[in-house]
C-alpha cells in the first residue's frame, strides 16, 4: 500500500494517490547505482577471461566503457581486495577479498531452504516423496526432505551419513569421482549389503556407476531396503565439485524400463537446477568438460 505524503505539518498533506505515476524500471533505475552495477559487471568480466587475467584494454572493451573510467573502477576494486593486478602490464584478475567472502556465504548458506522449493515442485511431479543430500566426502547425508501428495511417508531420518553403494543418491555422487577414488571410498566402509538386492562386489558397482555416470542420474532398486526403490542425480557447486544429490524415494512397483528413465530425466532437471542456484553447471556441461573418468 502506497503512502501518504507528509511535508512536516499535520495539516498539510495529500493523499498518495495524487502523487504522479511512476513506471517500476524507473524506480528501479532510481535506487540503482550506476557505478556500482558497472563494478559488478567488472568483476564478472575479470572472472570469466584467463587464470593470468585481462589487461584494461580488454576490460574497457567489454565494460563498454573509456579506459579512464575502467581504470578507475579497477582500482577501487583492487585498492578493496575485490580485484589484484600483476605486473607488466596491469592485467587484472580476481582478489583474495572473494575466497573470503566465498567461504563466508558457504557457512551461510541455507542449503535445505534454497533447495526447499526444487523439492516441493519434484514432489508434486512425481507424487514421490524426495530429498536432498549433501556430500560429506563421497557419503551422502541428507539434509532436507519433502513428502509427496497422498503418498507413503518414509521413515527417512536426515543429518545421517548413509551408505554410498546402496543408496540412488550415493550412486549418483560416486558418479561424480574417479573410478580410483570410489575404489578407496568403498575400501575405507566396504560394501555390506542391505537386501539380497545391494551390490556387494565392487566390479559390479563401478559398472553399476559407470551406467549412471552415462544416464546423468543413478537407480536403487530395492538395494537399500525391501519393496523401495529411489532415483537419484548429483549437482555442483561453483567449484565444480559435486556438492550432493536430489532424490526421489517411491515403493517398488513394476515398472516399466522408459519410466524409470522418464523419473530418472526428470530427477535430472532438478538437480541442474539446484546446481543452478548455488552458482554450478547443468550435468551435461559438467560432465562434457570432465570427460570420461578412469
């Protein structure tokens, strides 16, 4: 509701409506600062050239803007850590300021309430009840989780590390390492079944990975407990490690094998997107770049 206007004196006013109209861009444009838009834009620019960084030729050219006032912006950033220069030159790249700042909005980072919605949307998809697990060193340890509509509610605690070879969203996150790596992770808990259904022997598993490495998502077909099966698919962070998994959980019916992959395709997409929201790559970038992993 728009306020009354108030010169100072009880009786001198008028009412809000009287006031002209104002179009939304230009209150927008009203609180924007231009030179501050101007330096984040800078730094998105210095972010996305080369590890040795960018000379203020290359940096006016992109900003749109004269050297002098690049320059000026450059170093007003640089001066705040936000940017450093390296001799000859100057060629600019980004600042200490940013890995501080970086680890700040990790510790603040409220994962479960970001993802909160992307599950809430799966849910109503699927009618499954789905979650969200973190990595904690090739574990899955889900931290948040929403029932679906009218379905069964699933004894699913959470801040718990479970087990990677038995789980859809551990499978998902092994996917996501080297076949070394899984090796050593499987080594270090072994591979103690479940059900009669969990993959105890470890060639089967790195088969069983490589499978969800090439599909972008990963099945637990009543490995993990009887009459359940889950899908699940990896996401990253802006570092590109994989930062955990989203997951649907369902009871085992027989299924057809196009709509395991239609749920697994599906999966899939929530997951981009909450690689999206913490700054990451969609899988099939991620996993074009990464390649195949021995």
């Amino acid at each position: 509701m728009a306020a009354a206007h108030d010169s100072g004196s009880s009786g001198d006013w008028r009412p809000a409506s009287a006031a002209p109209a104002v179009a939304p861009d230009e209150v927008a444009d009203r609180y924007t600062v231009r030179s501050v838009v101007r330096a984040m834009k800078l730094i998105e620019i210095v972010a996305s050239g080369p590890p040795d960084g960018r000379t203020l030729s290359d940096l006016a050219r992109e900003l749109g803007a004269s050297k002098s006032t690049t320059l000026a912006l450059a170093r007003t950033l640089t001066a705040s850590g936000m940017l450093r220069d390296s001799r000859p030159g100057p060629r600019y790249s980004l600042g200490t300021a940013l890995i501080r700042l970086g680890d700040i909005t990790r510790s603040q980072l409220p994962l479960g309430d970001i993802c909160r919605p992307v599950l809430a949307q799966l849910a109503g998809l699927t009618k499954m009840t789905t979650r969200v697990a973190i990595c904690d060193q090739g574990y899955p340890v889900f931290i948040e989780r929403v029932d679906g509509p009218g379905s069964v509610r699933f004894h699913t605690p959470l801040g718990q590390r479970e087990e990677p070879h038995a789980s859809a969203a551990g499978k998902a996150i092994l996917a996501t390492m080297t076949e070394d790596q899984v090796r050593a992770i499987c080594a270090e808990h072994g591979l103690q079944p479940r059900t009669s259904r969990t993959i105890t022997d470890i060639e089967l598993l790195i088969a069983s990975i490589a499978m969800a490495r090439g599909n972008g998502f990963a099945v637990d077909d009543e490995e993990d407990a009887d009459g359940i099966f889950c899908v699940g698919a990896a996401f990253f962070g802006h570092d590109r490690k994989c930062a955990g998994a989203v997951s649907v959980t369902g009871i085992k019916s027989d299924l057809p094998v196009w709509k395991v992959q239609e749920l697994g395709r599906t999966v899939r997409r929530a997951a981009d997107q909450v690689s999206e929201l913490l700054g990451g790559e969609r899988y099939s970038t991620w996993n074009l770049a990464a390649g195949a992993l021995a």
